[in-house]
C-alpha cells in the first residue's frame, strides 16, 4: 500500500499528468493517418524524452506507443488501410463491417477490446516483472550472455520470410555497436581515426534516421491522399462492451495470447495477432464469416496486439533486455537518468515502478475515453497529404538527432541511416535488427567476454551453470525448429 501511494504521488505531478494526455492523443493522431509509423514519431520525442523527468518522459513514448495502436483501427475499419502495421488483420472484419453500414459499431468493438487488452497487459506487467526480476537476481555474465543471444535469435526468426535478411541486418547492427573504444582494452575500434566515431554510432540518431526519416522519405515520394469523407452511421460508441461480453473466451484466449507473445523479442503484435486470429476463427461456431464482418476476428485481432504493448516491458524491467526498438529507446530513457533495469531498479525506485503502472492504466483510460466522445473528428485526419506529413518529419527529424549533443555529425549519421532506411524500405528488408544488434551486441559481448575471464576461457561455463544452459537450449531448439519447417515447406512445395 505504501508504494502504491508513493506511486500516485509521482504520477499525481502536472509533468507526468501532461506526458500521459499528450502521448497519448499524439499515439491516436499517428495511428489515424496511414503510413505515419508510431516508431518514428517515437524516435523523433526520444532525445526531448531525456531533458524531461524519468516517468513523465517514460510516460510519454508509452503513450504514443500504446494510443498508436488504438488509433490504427479507424483507417483499417472506414478506409480498409492499416494506420499501423499491426492493424493488417484488423481491415479483414472491420472494413466489411462498415460496408454494410456498422463502421460505428465495428470502430467501438475495436476500441473496447483495445482497451480490454490494454488492461489485461499492464495487469501482467504488474504481476510478472516482479517476479522475473527476482530470478534475475540468479543470473550471471553466463546467463546475461545467453538471454542476449536468445534475444537477437528470436528477432531473426520472427522474420519468417525475410530469415537473412534479418540476419544479415542484425550482423550490420552488431558490427556498429562495436564501433568506437574498447573500454577492456582502451583500444579504439573502426573508428579509422575519426574523433566523431570515438562515442560510437549513438543510438537517437540511428533510430531517428532509420524509423522516422526513412519513413518522410516514403510519404515524399508518394501522392497526396484523397481519400473521401466516410460517415459513421450505426449503434453508439459504447455498443462494443455488450459484443465483447458474448465473446468472454475469445478475449480471453486473444490477450493471454498476447501477453506470453510479448514475452518473445522480435514476436510482439504480429505474431500475437496471427495466432489469436487464428484459434478465433478455429474455435468460433461461424468460422465462414471471417474475412466478411465477423466481430470475433476483430476482437481478437484488436485483443491481441494492445495485449502486448505492456508485457513486452516485462523482459526490459526484469532482465534490462529490450524485445524491440521501442524498448530499446525507452532503456536509453532509463540510462539517460541512471535507472538501471534489473532487480536493483524495483528495490531502489519502488516509486517509479508503480507510477509506471499507474501511468499506463491512465494511459490506456485516457485513448479510451478520447477516441469514445472524438472519432468523429479523428477521421478527418485520414485525409492528410502524406507529402506534407513527410516534409514536417524530416525537418523534426534534423531537429532531434542534432539536439542530442548538439554535434552536426549526430544530423549526418541520421542522414546516413534515412538513406539506407528508405532502400532497405523499399526492398522490403527489415530495419528493426539492426537496431537491436546496436544494442544488444555490446551486451552480448561485454558479457561474454566477462563470462569467458571468469572461466580462465573455458566455454563450458555456458553449460555447467542450468540457466545459461537452458537459454542456450532453447537457442538451439529455436534454430533447429526453423530449418526442420524451412525443410519441410521446400519439401512440400
């Protein structure tokens, strides 16, 4: 009860107040307009995240982060266009829903599930991470090393179709992050002799490059929107709790699937969102009407993937481990102010910890209740011209890689990675391993290296300890699963 009040009072702050209400309505706007990435706005609030205090700048990139998803169903439903990416199995059954005149109805079922995913998540995130972060408390250089390693595995293979590419993203992210000194050695590594690299590639401006301005390039070169005005006819706003409450076991079943994917680096909405999509349609009594208007393929769809915007925290708080770029940015968030993720972290800042919970229940009431009494202004945003959107990132984007240490070189290096950002873009390859390679191969590697000087070199230190040999199973396990079913499709095909 103590912490909880000392949790109130932190989130209880204007700041911290004012972040939740602005990230979030900045999350919904971002997931309204088509091809406005969340990680990219994201990244451009990272370096003005820092200069704020630790939970009001936390609370902020969770809000955008968290309201995206929300917002991402108005387009998929009204215009049959994903707002972000995870929103795909959303225009199954919401587009065919407006088409025969329940836009409203099918608007409000997305949101309330949103929302019932939402809660389920932070509810999760309350329970586990605790609990995991005193596991932690077991893990040595050995265990560190592993869990990294495992990490950057299962963001490989979440990339089912693009395996080495991913691969190859990730070797590109880990051979940056080993850029600049050595602090082992005090040796300097690829820096070719240039005082710029000696910090290392940072990381804003590798994401901000990557994610935002990589994205402006995109909307530049497309045409402007113009699309037509779309009327919301239909039940009230609120109809959506009653439907949810005929479907008890697919919401059920949906967020639980959600938040066990959030557990899994490079898995997340995607992958959560597929398989609840999946069991919905497998389970339901009218399996034919998915694809044509069917409420349980949205509630699952909508489930799911706000099911896991709050348990993919539990591996950052608990073991200091991010599951994907965001998480990334938001442990630079904690470094900046010398919150270190781990055990250590829920003993010396109890109070941070459950404002941080606090904050994320708000969080998710307040894009409840905004999109409730607001859609019908919010759709107005679809219409934007993506150019004019593209030229405002880039000019933000300059703005916030250059603002972080205030060196002309971090706007270069942005530059640098808008450019190969849009032809990565454009050659379907993806981005997000090479940030992750940024950041977690110096983990793997410092921890490596500090594993091996323990055991005078012998690798066998990874396999005498049980949980460095678990993770290291399940490593193997992982790898040897998707070649057997790589195997097994080319067989086949």
């Amino acid at each position: 009860m103590e912490t909880l009040l000392l949790g109130l009072n932190e989130v209880g702050t204007f700041n911290v107040l004012l972040a939740i209400i602005i990230g979030a309505l900045i999350g919904v706007t971002i997931g309204s307009i088509p091809g406005l990435e969340p990680a990219g706005v994201i990244a451009i609030l990272l370096p003005l995240s820092f200069s704020m205090e630790p939970l009001a700048g936390v609370s902020l990139l969770l809000g955008v982060y968290g309201g995206a998803w929300y917002g991402g169903a108005i387009p998929a439903i009204l215009m049959n266009t994903p707002g972000t990416p995870v929103a795909v199995l959303t225009t199954y059954d919401g587009y065919p829903m407006t088409q025969r005149g329940d836009g409203k109805k099918a608007l409000s079922i997305a949101y309330t599930s949103s929302f019932v995913g939402g809660i389920i998540s932070v509810s999760s995130l309350v329970l586990l991470a605790p609990m995991l972060s005193q596991v932690a408390r077991l893990f040595g250089s050995a265990e560190f090393a592993m869990l990294a390693a495992l990490g950057m595995i299962f963001v490989v293979l979440a990339h089912r179709k693009h395996v080495v590419e991913a691969a190859m993203m990730l070797g590109l992210g880990i051979f940056l992050g080993t850029i600049g000194i050595d602090r082992s050695f005090s040796t300097q590594v690829f820096t070719f002799g240039q005082e710029w690299l000696l910090n290392g590639i940072p990381l804003v401006p590798a994401v901000i490059g990557l994610f935002a301005m990589s994205q402006a390039f995109v909307l530049l070169s497309m045409k402007g929107n113009d699309s037509k005005r779309t009327e919301l006819k239909g039940d009230g706003m609120f109809s959506g709790l009653f439907i949810l409450l005929k479907h008890k076991m697919t919401v059920a079943r949906s967020a639980t699937l959600g938040v066990l994917m959030g557990l899994l680096p490079g898995v997340g909405e995607f992958g959560s969102q597929f398989f609840s999509y999946t069991l919905a349609q497998k389970f339901s009594k009218t399996p034919e009407k998915f694809g044509d208007g069917a409420p349980e393929g949205l509630i699952a769809s909508e489930t799911s993937n706000n099911a896991v915007t709050a348990s993919v925290m539990i591996p950052l708080l608990a073991f200091g481990i991010p599951a994907d770029a965001l998480m990334a940015m938001l442990l630079a968030v904690f470094m900046v102010h010398n919150y270190i993720p781990g055990p250590t972290l829920f003993a010396e800042r109890p109070e941070f910890i459950s404002g941080l919970y606090i904050s994320l229940f708000l969080m998710n009431i307040v894009v409840f209740l905004y999109l409730s009494v607001a859609t019908k202004w919010i759709v107005n945003l679809t219409r934007i011209r993506g150019r004019f959107i593209g030229a405002f990132i880039l000019v933000l984007g300059f703005i916030g890689s250059y603002s972080q240490n205030y060196q002309f070189s971090d706007a270069l290096i942005a530059l640098g990675f808008a450019v190969f950002g849009y032809i990565l873009r454009r050659n379907d390859i993806p981005a997000v391993p090479i940030i992750l390679g940024l950041v977690l191969g110096p983990v793997f590697l410092t921890r490596f290296k500090q594993a091996m000087g323990v055991a005078s070199g012998d690798l066998s230190i990874f396999v005498s300890r049980p949980i460095s040999l678990t993770l290291l199973s399940l490593i193997i396990l992982s790898i040897a699963i998707y070649l057997w079913s790589t195997f097994r499709h080319k067989k086949h095909s």
